[in-house]
C-alpha cells in the first residue's frame, strides 16, 4: 500500500506500507505488478524538487514502462496530485503515452556486422 498527503507542516509525503504494516516514509513510493520492472529506472531518474509539472511527466513516463513490460499493467496512465491546493486528477489515455521500443535507435545485429566483414573482405 501506498499512502501519500500533504499537510501545512511537513508539505507532502508519502509512505510505503509493506504486508508485514511498517510504515516506511520515503522519497518516493512504487508498487503494483509492473513495479519490478522501474527500480533501477527510478533510481537513476528520480530527482528531488521536480516542479508539478516535471513530477506528473515523470510519473506518466514511468508508468508508460511498466505498461510495455508488463502485461498487466493496463494502457492508461491516472495521476493524482495532492498539495496545499487539493486534490488534482489527471487521465493520460494509450495514445499520449511514450512508446519505449520506437525510442531506441536502431542498432545493426551481429549477423548484419557478420555479412558486412564477409563482404567487405571479398571487395578487397
């Protein structure tokens, strides 16, 4: 479980709250079933003091990446921005989201480095 809020003291938090009921307070907080897929990601990317704006792309693109690696990750992305204004609800349909394989650039395979060296020594 994953329990976050925002108060006039503190500003906003979030916890994590594991089966066994620690409650755990922390930068950031992931779960679900595409969540093994974004630790090393999320380590790498996240960064402390992202304005609203920053934090709700990142979070659709997160989630976007779990979505193509796990199948039960569903194909929308829903935010829910707590702060000192309220509560904020966004809904980011399949279509706005990244697509992580069109991303990469494509790269020759070995059997295509393989056929060139071949022929490139024939020519020579």
């Amino acid at each position: 479980m994953i329990v976050g809020g925002w108060d006039k003291y503190e500003g906003g938090q979030i916890y994590s709250v594991p089966l066994g009921g620690t409650i755990l307070k922390q930068p950031f907080a992931i779960g679900g079933s595409g969540s093994s897929y974004l630790y090393g990601f999320m380590d790498h990317e996240w960064k402390e003091g992202m304005t609203q704006e920053e934090a709700e792309k990142f979070v659709v693109k997160v989630v976007s990446l779990a979505i193509a690696r796990d199948g039960a990750s569903g194909g929308v992305v829903r935010t829910v921005t707590i702060n000192e204004e309220g509560v904020k609800r966004s809904f980011h349909t399949g279509d706005e989201l990244p697509l992580w394989h069109e991303e990469l650039e494509p790269q020759k395979s070995l059997l295509d480095i393989l056929a060139a060296e071949s022929t490139d020594a024939m020519v020579h």
